[in-house]
C-alpha cells in the first residue's frame, strides 16, 4: 500500500454501502471501490466508480464499513461534498451521484461540468 490520505469528500448512503460491499463480495480479491471524474462525456466531464486492486501515492481513502473508497488528488477536487447513492426502482438502476461542484450535468447522469 502507498501513502495515502483520509478523505472527507464524499459520502456514501447506506444503500451505495450494501451494493458495492455485495460486489465485492463476489470478487475473490483485496479490491477498493476507486471514483474518478474525467475529460469526457457529452458535458465535459465524466464519472467513473470501478473497482481497483491498489492505491496510488497521494490517493484520498475513505473507509465506509468494509468499504474502502479511493479518489485520486485531481478528482477529490471535483468531488468535494457529493454523494454516491444506489438506486433500484422500475424506472432506474445503478449508482448515482449528487454532486454539489457539478454545475450542469446531462440526461445520460455520467457527465458533469
């Protein structure tokens, strides 16, 4: 493992919690749930959640439960104080993201400026 830092910059609802720690789960490695944002996307910026078998120097950690989030120094920036939720209705599946910073996003909800 690399230095690391405590990171604050996101929260994760309970729900986010249960989904990625049942995926990890299935996994049959030592992996963290590593967030990113991205050029790309049809706003400009992009997310990415995946899951990744190491940290990097300078990555910001954040333990929810078993849990361990990992943002990179460049991303901890745009992600200061949004919120990653799981959603499961008829109408939606999958992780979301409340992004305070975001200052317009797209229909698609992988994108943010």
């Amino acid at each position: 493992m690399t230095d690391t830092v405590k990171a604050p910059s996101v929260l994760l609802t309970d729900a986010a919690i249960d989904k990625v720690a049942q995926l990890l789960a299935v996994e049959e490695q030592d992996l963290v749930l590593r967030v990113a944002v991205l050029p790309g996307g049809c706003s400009g910026m992009r997310y990415e959640l995946f899951f990744d078998d190491h940290e990097h120097a300078g990555d910001m950690v954040t333990t929810f439960g078993d849990v361990r989030v990992v943002i990179d120094e460049v991303s901890a920036a745009f992600l200061e104080g949004a919120t990653i939720d799981f959603v499961d209705t008829i109408s939606q599946q999958g992780f979301t993201i409340d992004n305070p910073n975001a200052s317009c996003s797209c229909s698609c909800g992988d994108s943010c400026e």
